[in-house]
C-alpha cells in the first residue's frame, strides 16, 4: 500500500468518525425537540455531543462540520448564560444550525430532493428482500424504534449503496432476487470490498440444509432464520449490532505502594482508555472502594501493614465484592507461591516487571467474563431488563444523589394492559414478545441516564434522575402513545398493546420503599381510570 494510499484511507476512517458523531448530535437534538427543550439531562446531552463534534472535525480539519458546530455551540451558550426560558427564536436558530449538520452528514446517495427534511438518528439498515410488501413493513416498525431501513430490491443496487457506505446491518433474503442462494453469493461480494464483514442476517423462506448454512455463516451470517419472520425479533437483533457506544471503559483499582509502579500502571491504564483509581495506602482501601466500585483490582503482592493475600480476604468478605477480579502484582517467579496466593482470593498472577500488552489483555479477559457473570446477577433472562432487586437498588443509590444534589427524581411503573387476555388469546411465547418489543422500545426511547427495569411477571420500572413529574409525565405520556402505534405479529393476525403508567416524585424524605409504594399507588389509578393511561401521585 502507498503513503498515498495509506492517508486516503486514514482521513476516510477519521471522516466517518466525524460523521458517526455528527449523527449523535442529530440525535440528541430530536430527543430535545420531542421533550420540547424542557429536559435539562438532554439539553446537556445535546451540548456535550455538539462540543465533542467541534474538537473532532478542528482534530481531522473537516471545517463545515466544525463551523456548523462552532454555531450551534455559541447557540447554546449563550442560552445558557441568559438564564431564562427558552425562547421560539432560541429554537428556530438552533434547529436551522441543525438542518445544515443534517445536509452535510448525508449520505451521496441520500441527498434527493424528497429527503430535504429527513432526520438522520442513526446509520441505515440494508432491506434486501423478495418480498416487497414485507421489506416496508419491517421498515415502517424500524421507525418505532428509533431504526432507518433502507429498500433494495436488485443486487446491482445493493452492491454499489455497499460500496459507496458500509452499513452496520444487512438483512438479506437467502434467495435475493429469485434463484437459490443468490442472496448468499450477493453477499460473499459484499464482503469482499470491506476489511471487516458486515453483520447479516438471513431470511430464508424454506428450509435451510446445513451446506447454505455453512455458506451464510462463512459470509458474515450472524443470524439464519428458517420461519415467519417477526419484525419485533428481527428489531431485537438489530439492535445488537447496531449498539453504539456499548463498551463502557473498565474501572480499574490499584494498590501499589510504590508511587512509580503506580505512575506507570496509570498511565499504562490511561492509554488503553480505562479508568484508574490509584491507591499507595493500602489502608485507604475499604473507602476506596465504596467511592470507586472498581471492577477489576490489581494489588502488589507484598505492602508496608499487609501483604495482598491478606487485604483480599478483607475485600472478599464484603458481599458486592465477592465476584470482582483481583489481580496479583509481584516479583515472585515461585509458581508454588503463585498459586497458593491466587488460592487465597485472587484470579491471576503477573510477574513484575509487567508488559504493557499483558497487563491490558489481562484485563480485557477478566473484564468480560466479570461484566457478563455481573449481567446475570442483576439482569432479567427475558428482556435483558435489570431485575426487580437491582432496579430498587438503583432508585436507592438516586435517592441518595437527589439529597446530595437536590435535583428532582421521578419513579415510574408500568403495567401492559390486559396481558392475560394476551397470553390466554396469542399464548405464551407472544405475550414474551410483546415484553420484550416493550423492553426495546423502553431501551430506545428513554436516556441512557434512566435505569430500566422489569419489575415482575407485565410490569416495568423506570428511574427517572433529574426529571420533574411534568417532564415525567410528558415523557411517559409520549412512550405510551408511540408504544400503542405498534402492531405485534401472530401466526394469522396482528394485534395493538396499550400500557398503564404510575408516576411519584421524589420528596425530602421519601425512602426507596415510599417512592415504589406511591408509584404504584398512581399506577392502580390509571388501571381503574380505564386503563392506557398516565397518573402521577398526587
């Protein structure tokens, strides 16, 4: 590869970073458009995003983003400073900064004369379907969701869109324009232009023998589905591959006497985009934790007042730090003496001094394995939801933030109406998709600041931090609405679902307990004001 080539291909990758978050500005701007420019939490979403813009495109010299960001910037500054109520003017400015953001973020191919005004949320999904009239209807509940599909329905069309823009996701009829595993081949040159494959799934309408299998999976096939296919389940899926900004950087904490080692690790840690927490004093350790809650802790094995086995089993005799990886730091090269210490609460043993690139694949292992056996501990099997204990534990820890801070706090809980009649009419395995189409379409619509939870059997929790009962209930109102639109498949029909919704908000005071017994206090009054309803307690 040529310098030439090389720098093409640097400032097409910095291009789209600028451009992915340029599509984040877009959508925290309809997120505060939607909730009227009263949500304070979204007001700051959409600042930090639009600043973030600025210092990319300044970073990768694509002046148009970074004078529109620039603008809009200044906007909101200055709204900010003036400290009175947002005005229509105030509005319209920002929202023609907007459209220009939106005009150069396009894509060549986007950029017709019927898409002027389209809001650009997130990247496309490619449809390439036989069926047409199924293609526009997964399309049309992508919308719900907060999704852009986009329609093909030849291979020379998809083929060039690819090679013009790497979608996130493909959704590909095994058959894709007629004969027998075309769509499959299609796909194999697809890939073929992309350094990393596309994630697809695959529809097939008959049954799929184990060699076309083989082939979709060879091909970037994520998933392969043989039956009916079910817009909510195909929307669920795609959600997982489209999830931007998964990856929350590791909290790491380590104890270290030695202030150069310390030095070191930090800045080893920094590098690799974690979050450290560096502690000299081993007996500053228990405070540490309860301020920090690091998910990973690395110790030197041998202190001034303790060594590293003996602070482990002080860490581990505090249940919520049962199951958070320790790793051992020493100059020890004795295996014997390396696994007597890991016997006495730690999960590995690296040997000093530490290389870099060993530390942090380490870490990466650890981590994941103690995120996903943590996810099981407090998330709901079904939906992917926090469970009703973690939920509650999360409007205790907001409470506690309430007090501190004195921002508002709301609860809610919801209730889909008439589940039984659900399951007893559609059976069971419907009534699951009709929890988990709520527990996505909660996901999508709410903040990543709100705690979504399922509180048991049809009902749903939400902790709602810095929101008044007004911005509450216009929230919720606007979910319920929307939610209401969708129609949810069965084998010979489609059906619509409405919710109930309780809504308390946080007083001086209030435990957690209070707060849930209120909420639901609300939620049995919209159930007995005739349902698809939202109440706050009054």
């Amino acid at each position: 590869m040529t310098i030439e080539s090389q720098r093409d291909k640097l400032k097409q990758h910095f291009a789209g970073r600028v451009t992915t978050q340029a599509r984040i500005v877009l959508e925290a701007w309809q997120q505060l458009k939607q909730r009227n420019w009263q949500d304070k939490q979204w007001f700051s979403d959409f600042q930090l995003a639009t600043d973030k813009l600025g210092r990319y495109a300044a970073r990768f010299d694509m002046t148009d983003h970074l004078c529109i960001a620039q603008s809009i910037n200044t906007s909101l500054k200055s709204i900010s400073l003036r400290k009175t109520p947002v005005t229509t003017a105030d509005i319209l400015a920002v929202e023609q900064q907007v459209m220009q953001l939106a005009t150069v973020t396009q894509r060549k191919t986007d950029r017709t004369d019927s898409s002027a005004n389209r809001t650009y949320l997130r990247s496309p999904i490619y449809l390439a379907l036989n069926q047409k009239d199924l293609a526009q209807r997964i399309a049309q509940q992508m919308q719900f969701f907060g999704f852009r599909g986009e329609l093909y329905s030849s291979h020379d069309t998809l083929l060039a869109a690819t090679q013009k823009n790497k979608p996130e996701t493909m959704i590909v009829d095994v058959d894709f324009g007629g004969d027998k595993n075309a769509g499959v081949e299609l796909i194999k040159r697809i890939q073929a232009n992309h350094e990393t494959p596309i994630p697809v799934m695959f529809i097939c309408p008959r049954e799929g023998d184990i060699q076309t299998r083989l082939e979709a999976a060879r091909c970037g096939g994520e998933e392969f589905v043989e039956r009916t296919l079910d817009a909510a389940q195909l929307i669920e899926k795609v959600e997982t591959y489209t999830r931007s900004g998964a990856h929350e950087p590791y909290r790491i904490m380590v104890v270290d006497d030695s202030r150069a080692q310390a030095a070191f690790m930090e800045s080893t840690l920094r590098k690799a985009g974690m979050t450290s927490k560096i502690i000299t004093d081993p007996m500053q350790v228990l405070i540490a934790l309860d301020e920090f809650s690091p998910e990973i802790i690395i110790m030197d094995m041998y202190m001034p007042g303790c060594t590293g086995t003996e602070l482990a089993k002080v860490i581990r005799q505090q249940d919520k730090f049962v199951s958070v990886p320790i790793i051992y730091l020493s100059a020890e090269d004795d295996i014997n003496k390396q696994l007597h210490a890991m016997s006495l609460g730690g999960d590995d043993f690296l040997v000093k001094p530490i290389n870099p690139r060993h530390l942090i694949a380490t870490i990466h292992n650890r981590g994941r394995r103690a995120r996903t056996l943590h996810a099981m501990m407090i998330r709901d099997s079904l939906t992917g939801l926090y469970n009703h204990t973690h939920t509650l534990n999360l409007l205790s820890m907001e409470i506690n933030k309430a007090n501190q801070t004195g921002e508002p706090l709301c609860f809610a809980m919801m209730d889909i109406d008439y589940f039984k009649r659900i399951n007893d009419t559609h059976g069971h395995p419907v009534g699951d998709r009709v929890l988990k189409s709520m527990s996505l379409f909660l996901k999508q619509r709410l903040r990543k600041t709100d705690h979504i939870g399922r509180y048991g059997g049809e009902e749903f929790a939400v902790v709602l931090p810095n929101t008044d009962e007004c911005d509450a209930k216009n929230m919720m109102n606007d979910i319920r609405e929307r939610f209401g639109e969708l129609m949810h498949p069965t084998e010979s029909d489609t059906f619509k679902v409405t919710f109930s919704c309780g809504i308390a908000a946080y007083q001086a005071g209030n435990t957690q307990q209070v707060l849930a017994q209120k909420a639901d206090k609300a939620l049995y009054e919209a159930k007995h004001a005739g349902r698809n309803c939202v109440k706050v307690f009054r």
